[in-house]
C-alpha cells in the first residue's frame, strides 16, 4: 500500500506512532482543555502568540507553533473584528434645514412625509451604501439608491425615484 501511495514505510509508521502517543496522552489532552479554555475565555481574540505566552505561565513550556497546532486540534480560532469606518461628515458648510414634523408621527395622507435613512452593507467587493426613502403614512419603501461611494448624490437619487414611483 505505501508503494502505491508513494509513501515511505518509515514515515508511515512514524506517522501511526505520534498519532498513538497523541491519543493516549493525558498531558496532550490536558493541553487541548487548557487551549480551549483561554481562547474561550479571551472571547476569541487570543492567537497563537499570546496562547503560547499563557500557556507557558501555566508550566506548559510549548512554542508558537506547537500552540498554533494545538489550536487547530481544539478546533479555536480568531474572530477578527472589522475596522470601524466613520461614515458622518458634521464639518460641512451646507445649509441645515428645520424639523418641520417636530415629533408629530401621525401622518393623515400618504405621499405628505417622507422619512430616510442610510445604511452600508459588507459584501465581498468591499462596502456599498443603501439610501431608502419610506413613506410616512403607509411604511412602504417608495425609493431607494444603492452606491459604492456616499456622496449627496446617492440620497438624490432616491429621492428622485420615490417621487417618479408616486
């Protein structure tokens, strides 16, 4: 069989003997526990750099990449956080208008108030902004724009179709 899969005899028994000592091992088990339970307890920031520094405050003198292996074993990985991209710009000379609803939510007529918002959404292309334009009376969305870049231009535009939709 090792003939046919163009595997040396030696490397193949030496591969069964670690893979025996790895699964009879107490302090190999009590390693994986361990691992499991600082990434755990670090909410899932931890990688193998700072499993390694822990691991051997612990008295379990491992390396870098023994910690990374053990990790794979245990099935823990990082969960990165994404960059927090500001997305308000309140440094502008643009006009600023008056709240005209002043808080009055009930509207009698649709087509009178109009309420908008905007939004980004992840996509593997990178980020794209959602402008929606909803009416007031029925809660229906009446337009919306969609754009790689958040530019004046984005809420315009679904503005415009709200207003050629009704």
């Amino acid at each position: 069989m090792c003939r046919v899969l163009g595997v040396n005899r030696s490397e193949y028994y030496s591969f069964q003997k670690r893979q025996a000592n790895k699964l009879g091992d107490p302090l190999h088990e009590g390693m994986l526990e361990c691992v499991k339970k600082i990434v755990i307890d670090s909410d899932y920031t931890y990688g193998c750099r700072r499993v390694r520094k822990v691991m051997n405050s612990l008295s379990y003198p491992i390396g870098r990449r023994k910690a990374s292996t053990l990790m794979k074993e245990a099935k823990v990985e990082v969960r990165h956080k994404r960059k927090f991209k500001v997305t308000t710009n309140s440094h502008h000379k643009l006009p600023l208008f008056d709240n005209l609803l002043n808080r009055e939510f009930k509207v009698e007529r649709a087509d009178r108030v109009y309420a908008s918002d905007i939004t980004y959404i992840w996509t593997q292309e990178g980020l794209l902004y959602l402008a929606v334009v909803i009416d007031w009376y029925s809660r229906k969305v009446v337009g919306w724009s969609m754009s790689s870049r958040m530019k004046a231009s984005l809420v315009c535009d679904a503005l415009q179709t709200a207003i050629w939709q009704r």
